[in-house]
C-alpha cells in the first residue's frame, strides 16, 4: 500500500507504510 500525504498545496509521496510509521514515531 502507498500513501500520498499533502501539506500546503504540496503533494509528498508515495511512502509506504513502514516509512509513515516512521515519520509519525519520530514527532
């Protein structure tokens, strides 16, 4: 599964899901 996120207008991605946990793990 991939996961787009977007922030500002700005489209980041795709990330998967062991990469989201991550960045949301880290604050």
């Amino acid at each position: 599964m991939q996961v787009h996120l977007e922030r500002s207008g700005q489209r980041y991605g795709p990330y998967s899901i062991e990469e989201i946990n991550t960045y949301l793990g880290s604050g």
